[in-house]
C-alpha cells in the first residue's frame, strides 16, 4: 500500500504558525504549577464566552463529557427519549444513552447531512425530552424550525457542535442558540487542543451551576458532594493553547472555507462527485470538506488516491442505528443510510498548501477513475 503523503489532516503547518506563542502558553502554565482548573481556565471560559456570545462557558474534559453533562443539567434523564440524527459519531447517541435515556433517530437531510426538521414532529412522544441536532463537517442544522418543534412541546434544545465550533447561524454562533451547546476541543477539530478537552456553552444560569458541579463530583464546594457527578475539569495545559488557538480561530475557518471553495469549483465539473452544499442561512467552517461519491464508486475513489499517496476518510460507514449497540431499535433512516454509503471526506486544514490542492484535485479528474 502506498505510503500516504498528504494526510486528511495535518496539525503541523497550523501549530507552526502560533508556534511561539503556544510555547510561552505553555511555559508559563508550567512556571505558574496549576495544572486543573485554575486562573488559566478561568481566564479560557471568559474569553470564549465572550466570543460566543454567552453568559457561561464551562470547561470539560472531553466533547462527550459536554454532551453527558449538557443532558443531565438540562434534566435530561433514565426513561426520557432524545430526539437526534443517526449520521453522527457515535458519542452524540451514547451520551444521550450513558444517562439512560433513549436515543430516537430522525433522518437526515440529503443536502447538509444534518437533521431534517421536518421529520422531527413524527417523532415527538410524551417520553420525549429533548433534541439534540448536530451540526455535522462544519455546517448549522436548520435551527429555527427544531426550535418551532422544542417549543410546540416544551422540550430542551442542546446542540452537538463538536464540529462547527465558529460557524454561525443567522449570525448567531452555533451552540449558543438551544439551551445549551456542547464543543469538542479534540486536536483535529477547528479549535483543537493538544489532547482531549470539551466545553458546555448556556445562557442559563442554573444550567451552568449544575452543569459546573457535575464536572467536580458533584459538589458547589470541595468535599460537599450534592449529586453523583464526574471527573471532567479541563486541564489548565489545555485552556492554555486553546487561548492562543482562539485569537486565530476566525482567520483560520476563513482558510478552510477558501480551500472548500477551491475544491468545490473543481470538482462541480467532476461526473459522480457532489461536492458540499453551502445552505444559506449560515456559514459552512469545513470541519471536514466532505464529497458524495455516487454509483457505488466511493471506494474505488478512496482506494484511488489513497494508491497516489492521498488521505481520506469516511464519516461515518456505519450510521449510528445500524450499530451492534443499537441492534434492537428499529428504524427507517434511508437518506443517512445513502450518505454512509457515498460520503468521503478529502484533506482539509486551516494551512495546506496549493501544490497539495492541485494535487488532489489532480487525482480526483485522472482518467483511471473519472472514465
């Protein structure tokens, strides 16, 4: 197999460009000897908070953590369904199932390969609780009419926007338009840290209390444990390159919506390739630039460039109701069934270089493939 060359993603060129001052960051977290929570994840929540535009950021140990803990604090719990979509990672349905919860899977939109609004209502119970869209590759599910549908019948709203942290929605960034919006700084993300690390964004002053015990076991102070929680506070290590990464965040989903952009131009003229649909009540950040490859050709297409040294990935080849774990929910989702079949995702990044483009896109219109 050949080796492959242009990664799907590759930290390096982005972490070159911030280089010193993540290594002052750094070098002063470990002068300063706090290493969990601490005055540099204070200083991390506010300004992210002021970035996003919300009254309260919490730091978390991971994105799933967000989504557990985003669940529970807005009284998400055992026997309740959350409504959410079968085209994710599948930490959007476990979380929603590790507070024993039932995950109810709605179909996607062909388009976006989010949600689709319009089944939402069908789905709707006296059980159900909550809704849980998620802003899949970088794009906003339509938000206005899954907040029509949450507040028809009384339900909570917690966006999954691991992957769109930056992106917006009718001007309003994304995970601060719900109750509460849950963010994963895992490092291939748009803001990535250098490890694990996630964040709780709400408006609601008792949703972020709750959600700030949860956290630290539980407890408001040290050693007064009121509820059984977790251990999920963001280390100071973290908080500290995030706070660099955050100062280029704007700049850098820029990067990544000229490179979509470039590919996109290409590859319209490609036969059996769609590239990304850009809807039009919100801006795409490109998370991951992710094509449709019809025909049943998309593993001919990812073995081909991988044969020219080129990573790709595919998310998600399962979707998330087909999975082992959920063997005993039956559901119809056929659009999410079609994209898991076609979708491919081609490298992207805040700082790639335009040989690496041409060279993919190269690839891509070669006639061994193309024909």
């Amino acid at each position: 197999m050949s080796k492959i060359e242009i990664p799907i993603y590759d930290p390096k060129p982005e972490i070159a460009v911030m280089r010193g001052e993540i290594d002052a960051a750094i070098k002063r977290v470990i002068d300063s000897g706090r290493f969990i929570l601490g005055p540099e994840v204070e200083a991390f929540e506010r300004e992210v908070a002021e970035y996003l535009g919300v009254k309260h950021a919490i730091g978390l140990n991971s994105g799933t953590d967000a989504l557990v803990i985003g669940l529970r604090a807005l009284g998400v719990g055992p026997g309740d369904e959350v409504i959410t979509t079968p085209f994710t990672f599948f930490a959007t349905a476990e979380a929603i199932s590790l507070i024993g919860a039932t995950p109810v899977f709605v179909d996607i939109d062909p388009r976006t390969f989010n949600i689709d609004p319009a089944l939402i209502p069908a789905a709707v119970t006296e059980r159900t609780r909550a809704i849980v869209p998620v802003h899949l590759y970088g794009q906003a599910a339509d938000m206005d009419p899954i907040l029509a549908v949450a507040k028809e019948h009384g339900l909570k709203v917690l966006e999954d926007t691991a992957q769109a942290f930056g992106a917006d929605y009718r001007g309003k960034k994304l995970g601060t338009i719900g109750d509460a919006g849950a963010y994963s700084f895992f490092p291939t993300k748009n803001l990535g840290g250098f490890g694990d690390g996630g964040l709780l964004a709400t408006n609601d002053d008792e949703v972020a209390e709750l959600a700030r015990m949860l956290r630290a076991h539980g407890a408001k102070k040290k050693y007064q444990n009121e509820l059984l929680g977790y251990n999920s506070r963001l280390d100071a290590m973290q908080a500290a390159v995030l706070r660099v990464k955050l100062r280029y965040i704007d700049e850098f989903n820029e990067a990544r919506r000229r490179l979509a952009h470039a590919y996109s131009e290409k590859l319209a003229e490609v036969e059996g390739v769609i590239p990304p649909f850009e809807a039009a009540y919100g801006t795409h950040v490109y998370h991951q630039y992710t094509i449709r490859v019809t025909e049943g050709r998309r593993d001919q297409l990812k073995d081909h460039l991988a044969a020219r040294g080129i990573g790709t990935m595919i998310y998600y080849p399962i979707p998330v109701h087909r999975l082992a774990v959920y063997s005993d929910i039956d559901v119809d989702s056929p659009i999410a069934e079609d994209a898991a079949r076609e979708a491919l995702s081609l490298p992207m990044g805040p700082v790639v270089d335009e040989r690496v483009k041409e060279k993919v896109l190269a690839a891509i219109n070669e006639a061994k493939w193309a024909s």
